[in-house]
C-alpha cells in the first residue's frame, strides 16, 4: 500500500511516504520554503499543506499523487469541538475545523490526480502514538502522547499489542495541557510559543525550584491516567518580559526551574500509572513534550520502564510519519521500525560539483575528508558538515551540522555568534557510540539527541564547551555501522586531539530553518564566519582563515 502522510494543522507542517509499512522519505516543509515552522500556528493558517514536501515524497517513492491507496491526515475534524464549545476560547477554532474538512479537496486541487475519497482524517493524538509506538524498535510498548492541544485533548496514554493495535487507555481533555501550560511560561518570557520551549528548558538549570510547591497545588496527577494543569499567574512570580526574553533575572530562571521540575514529577506519575496497567518493560513518546530531553532523562531512570524511546520528531511534524504507519497498519500492511532519522533530501556528487561550480567557488576534493575536517576542528575552527539526507526533526544528527572542538567554552560562544543564540544556550556533542560510557552517564545509545546525560568529573574540563551549567550534556552517540563518514572523522579528530568529542549543532543561522539543499549551505557559509564548508566529498575554504587556523594548529602541535 503506499499512503502519503499530511501535517498541516496546528504547526510544522510536513509530509511523510510509506510504502508497504516502509517509512520511505519524510520532510518538513520548512526547509522548502524556507519560512521556520512552516506558518504561522493560527487557525486560518490551517489551508496551508506542505505541498513541497509532499512533491518531494512522491517523486522520492517514484509514485504519482493518483498512485497512492491513501492520504492520512494527521486531525480529524468530525472529533473538533462543535460551534459554541469553543474549549480554546477562540473564536477562529471553526475556521480551523472547516479547512480541515476540505483538506481532501485542496490536496486535490493542489495535487492533481489524487482521489480525495481517498484521504483519511487520523485522530491527531493516535498519529503521533503511531509515530513512536510502530516506529520504535519495541515490539510491543507502552505509549505517552504529551502535546500541547488535538482535537479536544492533550494527551494519551495507552499500549501497542503484539498484533500492532494501539488500546488507548486515558486522554485528557483540554483545557488541562501540559504542553500549553509550558507554551504560556515560554510566551511569558519572552520566548516564541510551540518553537522556543526547548529555551525555558536550558533557562531553568540556572535557577531553583523556588515555586514548586505552589506548582504542585497547581499541576498534578489525579491518579487515573490523567492530570490537572491551572491556570498559573506568571506575574505574581516574576514579570513578563519583552520578545528575545533578554533581561531575565534569577526569579525567571526559578520560575522556569520549577515549571521544569514540576513538569517532570508530573511524568513520573503518569508514567508509573501506565507502567502499573500495561507492565510493559519499554516506554514510547511523542507530542512536544517529549521533546524536553531533561524530563525523558529522569523517565528513563526514574520510572518503572526499562526503556524509554523517543521519537526524533516528536513535534506535530511527526503526525505526517505517524498518520501514514497508522493508515498503512488499517489498509493491512505491518508497519516496520523507522531505522534512522535521516528521512530528507540528498544529492550525489555530481550534483553537489555543479551546484558548486555554478557558485563560481573555489573548492577541492581532498582525499581523507574526515582528516580534513578533523585538522581544522582541532584548530578551532568551526565546520559546515553536509552529508546525505537531511534529518527529520529539529535535531540536527550529523547530515546538516556545525561542528567545533569542544575544549573551550568559547567555542559555545563562538557558534551562539554564528547562530545568533542566546548566551545561555548549550551546544551538544557527538561520541562514537562504543566510547560514550566512559564519558557520559545515562540513557545509552541515545542516537537523537532526546536525553540529558551527566558529564564525567573527570571530562567536565576537557570538554567544556558541551557541558551545561548543570554538568549535563545533550549527547548524540554515533553508530559506526549506521554513520560510517561521521565515525570516521570522530576517529581522526581523536587522532589529532586525544578528544574522542565533537561539538554538534544544526546548521543554519539565526531564525531560520535548518540548511536542507546546496544552496542552502552555501548561503549559510556565505554569511556566517564558518572556517571550512564540507559537502559531500568537497570542502570549501573560507578565504583568510586558513593562516588562523594554521598558526592554531601549529600551538596544539607544541603542546
Ligand atoms: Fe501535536
């Protein structure tokens, strides 16, 4: 069966192919038009469908839009609430649930030659369970849905059976979300909503639990697989601040700690009520949520499961995946485990030549490419690294990255610049998978960057740069099977430096996307101060910087 999977609700529209219960391709829109998130998160933007990508999905499996048996669409209308039970008290919610509704038509008109009887609404919270559960390794689990808002709830809570059927066990009803409650402290501190939670969250290991107490009158488990989330007078704890949440003063850091700290009590309750009905050894997430790598660190060793595995792209772009498995399973296929996140575009080598000679740029093939790299990383230079697929997801995982070496915190600083980051934000490291316990504790392999790990006493010096305040780290570990190229030019870094880590963060500047395509890259090096621009087998040199770089390297050879 071959069924296309549409996001376009709420946010970060995608679409996702998956052809036989094979995950072909999956992209989010974003990075086509370039335009971050996709559109707005207002009902009127619902209309809008991640036509590009879903272009890209077709031509991809080589099918045509009248090929496909289906199209899953991540919402369904027929569960939104009716007229004048507006539970989000805003007025535009019918205009959401109309073009919802004629989704099957405007995929149609834009899509020519699909069959809009063919399109399927996807209740939006079993989308992004099919996300994790059939897409986890695990052949039977248990699944946590934690998002902001569906279509009248904001969570679930269930288990996928052996025959690959989801038994939905608790949902909570909106108005009561964890996810908007952490939407509304992001937007209260100046950060942007469902986008810049993952800025709170490095916020709050500055501060203390000063309001958890009051935090837990307010949110907390009502012991039958739900919860309860109040509304939270952010003012009376500290005062709202302006876009770019830059005057933030300690009392903002403890809000954000207790928040975080309350949210993750709150997991832990719901996890260990959903380990007591299912007994199952393994925990699958998705929904925004899980994205707080903090939280599913202590999930993962502090609740009852075993293990605990994530989807990389938990947010709402996920749905386009999970919807199409959800769909492919209902039309009688079984979906099978997503093996890599690397779902996006690529070009070959040809390609990559001609888009660089059509740049009219300077560029080389250098024999050992990893070494290559490694030499000007161990300057302390910093690296575009563009290598096959683009990630699906907001993580980049070593196809679109930054890379630096990790042994001074100015390099933190350094890439914050490029990126035009807020200086409080950590960047991650890379580590081989088999070399990772001895550097870091934790969840382990932890191949999407979803969990916190603690840095070695003895690491914490050597490696200051990906180390947080709080001694932690985001840690991407590196299969050397899966990602021959990245494991490589781990080695050689190590080489040069007795470093066995490399400091990773996505590559794109400030407010935009995630570099998908050449041009994209090359725009992004263009105007960054990025030493060396690694795309596929070339490297591009940033004119003047090779002096720097070498009279660095000719000091870490002293040493
Ligand atoms: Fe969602």
């Amino acid at each position: 069966m071959r069924v296309l999977g549409i996001n376009a609700v709420f946010h970060d529209p995608a679409a996702a192919i998956v052809v036989d219960g094979e995950l072909l391709a999956a992209a989010e829109e974003e990075r086509f038009s370039r335009r971050k998130h996709g559109k707005e998160p207002v009902p009127f933007s619902t209309w809008e469908l991640p036509l590009q990508s879903a272009r890209w999905c077709l031509r991809e499996a080589g099918l045509e839009a009248g090929d496909l048996d289906a199209i899953a669409y991540s919402y369904d209308p027929a569960l939104a609430p009716a007229a004048g039970e507006d539970i989000t008290a805003n007025e535009w919610e019918g205009l959401r649930t109309l073009f919802a509704e004629r989704a099957p038509r405007f995929l149609q008109s834009a899509l020519p030659g699909l069959d809009p009887s063919r399109v399927r609404f996807v209740a939006h919270h079993v989308a992004h369970a099919a996300s994790c559960g059939p897409a986890s390794p695990h052949p039977t689990c248990a699944v946590l849905v934690l998002d902001g808002r569906g279509e009248r709830g904001s969570h679930l809570a269930g288990r996928y059976r052996e025959d690959g059927s989801l038994e939905v066990l608790a949902s909570q009803r909106l108005p009561q979300s964890l996810g908007l409650l952490y939407e509304e402290l992001t937007d209260h501190l100046g950060f942007r909503r469902s986008s810049d939670e993952y800025k709170v969250m490095a916020m709050a290991s500055y501060g203390e639990p000063a309001f958890l107490d009051d935090l837990r009158g307010l949110v907390r488990a009502t012991g039958n697989g739900g919860f309860v989330a109040e509304r939270v007078d952010w003012a009376s704890y500290a005062p709202r601040l302006a876009r770019g949440g830059d005057d933030w003063t300690p009392r903002h850091a403890d809000l954000a700690c207790s928040v975080q700290r309350r949210l993750e009590e709150v997991l832990l309750d719901l996890a260990r009520w959903l380990h007591e009905r299912t007994g199952e050894r393994a925990l699958t997430m998705a929904g925004g949520v899980a994205l707080n790598c903090v939280a599913n660190m202590r999930l993962f060793e502090e609740s009852p499961f075993e293990d605990v595995w994530v989807q990389p792209a938990s947010g709402d772009s996920g749905t386009a995946l999970g919807a199409a498995l959800h769909v492919a399973r209902e039309l009688g296929d079984e979906p099978r485990p997503m093996r890599s996140a690397a779902l996006g575009r690529s070009w070959n080598d040809d390609e990559l030549a001609s888009w660089l000679d059509g740049a009219g740029i300077v560029y080389e093939r250098p024999d050992d490419l990893p070494g290559t790299v490694a030499d000007v990383l161990a300057a302390d230079g910093v690296v575009a690294w563009f290598q096959g697929r683009s990630e699906f997801g907001p993580r980049a995982l070593g196809h679109r990255s930054l890379l630096a070496h990790p042994r001074t915190p100015a390099t933190t600083a350094r890439l914050n610049e490029v990126k035009g980051r807020e200086s409080f934000r950590p960047v991650a490291p890379m580590v081989l998978a088999e070399r990772a316990a001895e550097i870091f504790a934790g969840r382990l392999p932890s191949p999407y960057m979803l969990f916190t790990h603690r840095v070695a006493e003895e690491w914490l010096d050597r490696i200051p740069a990906v180390a947080h305040v709080d001694g932690t780290a985001r840690i991407q570990t590196v299969d050397r099977e899966e990602e021959p190229l990245v494991a490589a030019l781990l080695e050689r870094f190590e080489e040069r430096t007795g470093v066995p880590v490399v400091v990773n963060t996505s590559l794109n500047t400030a407010g935009r996307p995630m570099v998908d395509d050449p041009r994209d890259a090359l725009e992004c090096f263009g105007s960054a101060p990025i030493d060396l621009l690694a795309i596929g087998p070339f490297v591009v040199r940033r004119p003047g910087s090779e002096a720097a770089l070498g009279r660095a390297l000719q000091e870490v050879g002293a040493r």
